[in-house]
C-alpha cells in the first residue's frame, strides 16, 4: 500500500468518527439521574414556578391596563399571548441552572442547552419532563427556545429592564434610565420578586440540611459584601470626563469595585487605617474589578454552639460595589426574619457597623433583637457618648470614674505607646467600671443598668454608695476596686437609688444604638464573637470563588448580561455551594441538641422605643437599579 493510499485509508477511518450534521457531539458525560432528582425537588418544593406563572399573570392584567382604548376597539384580543407553545418551562430552566451549579459547570446558556440536549439519561428526562428522544431537536433548536425560556422567567423579576446587552452612548443610557424611572413603582415590585427567588433557592437548601442539625445554629449570621466580575467591557468614563457621546459598558448597572482597609479587620495590619482612620490599601490597577457587589449572610457559630453546622449562606442581595450598604444587608437579614430562622448576634465589617446610618442598619437590626458585635477605626475609639453621666467608651457603658489609662488603652495601643500584653491587661481590668444590667432588655430595647457600685455583687468601692464589707468564704474580705476620684458633681448614674433607663437614644445623636456591642471591644468573648463569623464569611466567599466550583469571580462561567440575571446566577451557585458542604457534613459523624427559647412579654409603656426603627411590613429596602429609578 503507498503512502497516498495510506493517507486515504487514514482520512476515511478519521470522517467516520466525525460527528453528523446534526450538531456537535459532547464530550462530557451524563449527569447523575440522583444530582438531577435533587434539583428537581428542591425547585419544585420551592414554589418559585408557581409564583413565576402568577407573576406573568399579573404582569399581563398590568399591560393590559395600560393599553389605549382605542387599541381595545379594535382589536379584542390585543395584549394576549399567542404563538406555538413552549418548548422548555420556567422549571425545566430552573432545574438545568441548579444542576451546573451542584456540579461545578458553567451557567454559560450554550452549556446549559447541551445538558438539555445530550447529558441527561431517559430518567432524567422524564424527571424534567423533556421528550424521551432528543434526536428530534438540533443544538441550534433548543439553545434558542431555552434562551427564550429563561428570558421569560427574568422578565417577571427583571427591575433593571431595556438593557441592550451592548455598548451604549451615555445619552442612551440615560434615556433608558429615564424610561426607568417612568416605570418605578412596577420595577419596584419586580425588584421584590427578584429577592424573594433568590432567597427563596437559598432557603431550600437550608431546609435541605437535617432539622436536628439546624437547631445547632442559634441565629447568629456575617455579612459582607463580594464582588461579582462581569463579562465584557469594563467601565464607564468619568464624571469630568463623560460627555453625551461617551460608551458605556454593556453592564452599565455594575460599577468599579475595590476593597478597602478601613472595612475590614486590622488584626494583620494594627495600623492598616492610619492616624485619621480613612488610609486605603495601596491597590495597584488588577485590584480593581468592574463588578456588582453580592451582600451574602451566611450562618456563624458563637459561644452557645455546643455543636458543628456547616456555614450556609442564607440570603444574598445584589447592588452596584459601594452602594447602599445598610439596605442591601437589611435585605439579607429581611429574608431571614421573614422565613422564621432564629435571631442572635450580627457581625459586619466596618462597612456596615459602626458606619451605617441608625435609621437604616442598627435601629431596624435593635427592632428586630439582633446584638451588634463590631471593630471601629481609630476615630472611633475612646469616649463615644455619655448619658446620665455614664461613658460610652467603644460600645460598652461604663463608670464616670473609669481612670484616663483605661478610656484610651485602645488609642495607646494604635499609636504603639503600649504593648500587647499590656494592652489586654487593660481591656481586661475594664470590667470592674462597668454598668451592671439590672433587667435584660426589653421588647422596646430599654435597659436597667445600675452603678457597678451597687446591687447584690458589686465590682468597686466608690464613697458615693458605701457598701457593706461582704466575705467570699472563711472570713476573708472581698476586694473590690477603689474609686478615688469620684465626679464633683454626679449625675443620675451616681445619684439614683437603684438604676438609670438606657433607651434606644441613649447618648447624643443615638451614640449607643450606634456604636453600642453586645461584648466589651477587644475582650476574649468579643475576639470569639467577631473574628470566627468573620473567618466563616470570608471562607465562603473563597469557595464559591473556587475555579474548580462555582467560579463565581469567573465573569467568564456566566457570560449572559443584565443585572437580573447576575443575580439570579449568584443565587444560583450559592445555593449549589450550599447543597455541597451538606453533602460534605452529612459524610461525617455528627453530635445534635435542641433548645426551647422562651419571649418575655412587655408590660411597660415607654415613651423612646425601637417602634420607631421598624421597618413597614412587606416593604424591605429598594436597592439596585430599581432604587436607582425611585430617586
């Protein structure tokens, strides 16, 4: 045989393995009838398709509404959907979507069509119900109805409509936003909607976890804000630079998002924020990303955990990076109120404690029976506040006679005038000025606090309240702090009988609802409080970011554009993050308790109480591009 014989030979053997004109063969393999059974359920028990039919439904009677009469006269079946019927649902989409999450693929729709059209088996086929045989559609066929499926199903939560998916000039990006706001109390709902998918995907999979295993977690949560890459053309110009001819991105709702120091924990860098509190991280041009900004609360575990939960994210909100911080983490905390979950402490960077305003973050947060545990920057610390003589010293009250060492062993320390050792000896010895609680907190968030002096276990000796010399056993005296310089002029803390009210408004401009903690800052407990939610949240973070899973820091995994769908994916991979780490947890031995907590009922009637900071029933924060056509 010759050489050119060969080659012929050769080329036949070669066209024989090449795939028909019917579309590309896939090299990947069939999904898991299992993995695909789990994704079905979880959808269907969600009730999202249910609310997405209903939500078009009135979506429809809205149009219909708002059509001229004219139009009625003559032509009654104007506004009605016509045309063949659909080839994929809304839950068929869902249930793809959820399937490459689980698994690790990208959500791109060209991958999402392949599934479709070759990776499940005949069971689950029939679990989603598609046709048993496949060979009747081609890859073209079901990538452009399953695109149109999915473009269905954001449309009914889609509050960032008419976005193009192209560069835009500036005029034409402001038109749309003026098209927008023409529209905002519908985008408004549709911003509702949008949340409650989101959250509603990431509550099945915490139902998902065993009940015995859900009552190890005691309500306390972390919350912070990740950036969300997306794909294609980064930024938009400037203020000064912008003018009506200017291109824009295609994602024009995103924004430049860039982390830094002053809102995070300095425990690596003691004096990451400077003399004025407000130095940023030298950040170099890779560091900055044209993102959206998930807000993510994930479960945390504090000292009343006797037993290990995984870490699930509960709820998430998306938002342009930097934008209403306070509303998109009250979003999140929203969710999680309004599904029953218990409620505990709230642990955030400084971006959310103490930065926010009262009225959007800590005040609705108090209402609803969070404690706060938090850092501060330099300028926040020392005196923050005082109230019938009492110091606010970095959240916790304490005694006016507190000595100067203490109130500013947090500044010493920043400015390296005291060691760490030293340091901790002195937050420690704190404790002996502070306010003793007569009465835990009611339901209005008053509080009867009383001179450390006074009460069954007094912690100092002050001439002001002399105390009868007590014994701790065998006739040996009990030593207590002495107060040697006692105020010239006391105010009621050190006059009163028994105890001072400490409402929401104590200290000037609210300074203990805002800066107040439930822990003394620095302490042991405020170490365990804050940094291991802290480490929970940020290792979440990095795993949904994990190239060899969910990919979220990936703009290239989730090509599609548009604010609606971006959110929809983080969702999405989260919730896929979440049904992991169960899997991961459930491998293992595991121990179980369970808890009856019991409310107190108030009975007093106060003038200053957290009604005020109570959010309106079913109307949580706007954010992102709907709140944008609000304003």
């Amino acid at each position: 045989m010759t050489v050119h014989q060969e080659d012929a030979e050769l080329e036949r053997k070669i066209v024989e393995l090449l795939p028909s004109s019917s579309g590309a063969r896939t090299r990947k393999g069939w999904h898991s009838t299992g993995t695909v059974e789990l994704a079905a359920k979880l959808v269907d028990a969600s009730g999202v398709v249910e609310k997405a039919h209903e939500w078009r439904c009135q979506d429809d009677a809205w149009s219909r509404a708002k059509r001229p009469v004219k139009d009625e006269q003559r032509d009654p079946g104007f506004g009605k959907r016509g045309g063949r019927p659909a080839m994929f649902t809304t839950r068929q989409v869902l249930i793809i979507m959820l399937l490459h999450s689980v698994t690790g693929e990208p959500l791109l729709i060209k991958e999402l069509a392949t599934t479709v059209h070759e990776r499940l088996n005949p069971r689950s086929r029939e679990l989603l119900g598609l046709p048993a045989d496949p060979s009747d559609m081609n890859c073209g066929q079901v990538y452009t109805n399953f695109r149109r499926a999915l473009r269905r199903f954001l449309d009914a939560i889609d509050s960032a409509p008419h976005s193009t998916g192209r560069r835009l000039r500036y005029s034409e990006v402001l038109r749309i936003r003026a098209m927008r706001a023409e529209e905002s109390e519908n985008l408004a709902e549709k911003s509702s909607r949008g949340s409650w998918v989101a959250n509603q995907l990431l509550h099945m999979t915490y139902l998902y976890l065993p009940k015995e295993v859900r009552a190890n977690w005691r309500g306390t949560i972390s919350v912070d804000g990740t950036a969300v890459p997306v794909w294609g053309k980064a930024g938009s110009p400037g203020a000064k630079k912008r003018t009506l001819d200017s291109m824009c991105s295609p994602e024009f709702d995103a924004g430049w998002h860039s982390r830094t120091a002053e809102d995070h924990n300095g425990e690596k860098n003691k004096d990451h924020n400077g003399d004025k509190g407000r130095k940023r991280l030298k950040r170099t041009q890779e560091e900055f990303k044209w993102a959206y900004e998930a807000t993510i609360a994930v479960m945390a575990e504090d000292p009343d955990c006797v037993t290990d939960f995984p870490k699930l994210a509960l709820s998430v909100s998306l938002e342009k990076p930097a934008g209403r911080v306070a509303e998109n983490a009250m979003v999140c905390v929203g969710a999680i109120v309004d599904r029953g979950l218990p409620i505990n402490y709230f642990v955030g960077d400084r971006a959310y404690l103490p930065h926010s305003d009262v009225d959007k973050l800590q005040g609705p947060l108090k209402a609803l029976g969070y404690k706060f545990v938090a850092d501060l920057r330099s300028d926040q610390l020392g005196i923050q506040g005082q109230h019938a003589g009492a110091l606010l010293v970095e959240g916790t009250w304490y005694c006016p006679s507190m000595p100067t060492a203490l109130i500013e062993a947090s500044i010493d320390h920043l400015n390296k005038k005291i060691s760490d050792d030293t340091y901790q000896r002195l937050i420690d010895a704190r404790r002996d000025y502070m306010l003793q609680t007569k009465e835990k907190a009611d339901s209005n968030g008053v509080v009867q606090m009383r001179c450390p002096a006074m009460g069954p276990n007094p912690t100092v000796d002050c001439p002001l309240k002399p105390q009868k010399q007590t014994s701790v056993g065998l006739g040996i005296p009990k030593l207590r702090t002495k107060i040697i310089k006692p105020p010239k002029h006391p105010d009621r803390i050190c006059s009163n009988r028994s105890s001072v009210a400490f409402g929401p408004d104590a200290g000037a401009n609210e300074a203990g609802l805002k800066y107040g903690q439930a822990v003394p800052y620095r302490s042991k407990e405020w170490h365990t409080l804050y940094q291991t939610p802290r480490s929970t949240i940020e290792g979440l973070n990095a795993m949904v970011k994990d190239e060899g899973k969910g990919a979220l820091g990936s703009a290239g995994r989730r090509r599609a554009r548009g604010y609606t769908f971006q959110s929809l994916c983080v969702a999405v991979l989260l919730a896929g993050a979440n049904i992991r780490m169960i899997d991961s947890f459930l491998a293992k031995p595991i121990k179980t308790t369970a808890e009856r907590i019991v409310a107190r009922t108030d009975r007093r009637r106060r003038k200053q109480t957290l009604d005020s900071y109570r959010q309106r029933a079913n109307a949580p924060p706007l954010v992102g591009p709907a709140a944008e056509a609000a304003n």
